[in-house]
C-alpha cells in the first residue's frame, strides 16, 4: 500500500488478549510506525482503563467507543451522557435492581460497593481458572489487574459524570434497560468473559467509533480510503464499515457482520497483526 496510512485497532481481543499486548503485536506496531503510518488504538474502553505503556507505543487513542479522542497530548473529542441522561440512566439501572455496574470516563470507571465485589471475584476467578493471560518480556499491558486500578468506589452514583455504562449479572436484558432510558441511549453486547447473556453496555446513540476515527483523520490529514480499521466486536461494525481498509478477526462477530474485508487476520494469541500488516503490504 503507497502513501502514510492510519490504523486503528480494537483492544481486547484484537491487538491485545485479556488485556494483554503479545510481544509480536509490540514489535509489529514499532515496525508500522517505522514504515511512516500513524497507529491508534480503537476501543470501547475509557481512557482511564487504556494501560498507559500501551498508549505509549501508539501515536494516540480513541477510547469511550468514539466519545473520547486524544492525539498525542491533544484531546480533540469529551463527550459524556448529559446531566439530566446521565441522572435517568442511573435512576433507571438503581431502579431494576441491585447488581454490577460501572459508569466509565476518561478519568476513572466508577461503581458501588456492588460493581467492586464483583470486579474482584472475576480478578480472582481469571486467576484461580488460569485464564489470565501472562505479563511476559516485551509485552504490554497489566492485563485484568487494569479493571481494578481504575475503579473508584462511590455510594451516590447521581453525581458521576461519565461517557458509557457497562453492566453485569443483569436481572433483564441490556436492550430492555436501554429502552427504559430512551432513544438517546443505545445498548451493545458486551464481549469480554463468560458472563455475556446477562452483560452489556449502554452508550450514546449519537457517537460511534467511525466518529471518532473520522475526528483523527480530519486531524491528521490522512484520508478515509487510507484509513485501516481492525477489530472483532460488534462495536467495531460501523468503524469497519466506515474506513477504507476492513480488517476483521476471523471468526468473530464483526467478521460475520463485513461482508467485503481487506483482510481476515488471526487472534493475538496467534499474532494476528503481524501477519495482516505484512500481507497488507503496511511494512
């Protein structure tokens, strides 16, 4: 491929496992960013649940699902659910019960005493189960110990300004939560775990990841046809569909949703960025 190009890359279950940044996905994105192309994380998480070692291998992030855009030291895009959404969203999750749930924003992920016990049993469980993956040399990331380090425990929920929910052990579906709050609020699947069927998250129907994509290309330069978007989840449909260059993970939700790839890369248990890069010709 001639010309500089930007990628944009989807964290779990893309570029890193359960958190995790394999040593040949380090090394491929120190070799495309040699090459002279801009890389930049894509993902639903906060900023503050993007380990900071990873945002320094990349040239910058977009996190919140699109709703948080930062290139280099430049925060170009903060949007959060407004006050009187952000008030009936928590006044609707208190509502259907006591259960799990954070709200994210790029400064912490916050939750009560509920989403902390929770948050800790699943650390526990992933470790206990061995399927954590492993801090090895020349990786990246903290992998699950990440959740924990961003959380903040608060008992008045009403006041927190935050950009995107996500919950667990839903006593109804994420969908029907979604619809109680209203049209500005679209719910998404939640993919991490083993906890899906009562899992999901609630984000700002105005705002997808392409937004956030297309925020980086306006600051850039860099056109749309030169954009390559890689992902798995369901959340990186419209990222995948709006870029000129769709790479999705075989197998996976988002390869099931695009009908036409670039490319069909390989899990990042099998380096599966490495092997894309090089057969898309970006080093």
């Amino acid at each position: 491929m001639s010309g500089q190009h930007a990628l944009f890359l989807d964290f779990d279950g893309t570029l890193a496992d359960h958190g995790i940044v394999p040593k040949a996905h380090v090394d491929a994105l120190a070799r495309v960013r040699d090459a002279g192309h801009l890389a930049f994380l894509c993902t639903g998480r906060p900023h503050s649940l993007i380990p900071r070692d990873v945002e320094m291998a990349l040239d910058g992030v977009i996190g919140s699902a699109g709703a948080y855009v930062k290139v280099g030291e430049s925060i170009l895009e903060d949007s959060r659910f407004p006050a009187h959404l952000a008030r009936r969203t928590v006044d609707t999750l208190l509502a259907v019960g006591d259960f799990p749930f954070v709200l994210e924003a790029p400064e912490a992920t916050v939750g009560n005493a509920t989403a902390e016990q929770y948050i800790r049993e699943r650390l526990a469980t992933s470790f206990r189960t061995g399927t954590a993956s492993q801090k090895e040399t020349g990786t990246l990331g903290q992998g699950s110990a990440d959740l924990l380090g961003a959380f903040e425990r608060h008992s008045d929920l009403s006041q927190v300004s935050f950009a995107k929910v996500v919950a667990w052990r839903c006593p109804v579906s994420i969908t029907e939560i979604a619809r109680s709050i209203g049209p500005e609020v679209r719910d998404m699947p939640y993919s991490i775990g083993e906890d899906q069927d009562t899992s999901g998250e609630l984000q700002l129907s105005a705002i997808d990841k392409i937004d956030g994509v297309k925020r980086v290309l306006e600051h850039t330069g860099i056109p749309l046809e030169r954009a390559v978007g890689f992902g798995d989840g369901m959340n990186d449909v419209g990222m995948l569909r709006g870029v000129g260059v769709p790479v999705p993970v075989e197998g996976s939700d988002a390869s099931r949703a695009i009908s036409d790839p670039a490319y069909v890369m390989s899990g990042p248990r099998e380096g599966g960025l490495a092997d894309a890069l090089e057969k898309l010709g970006l080093v």
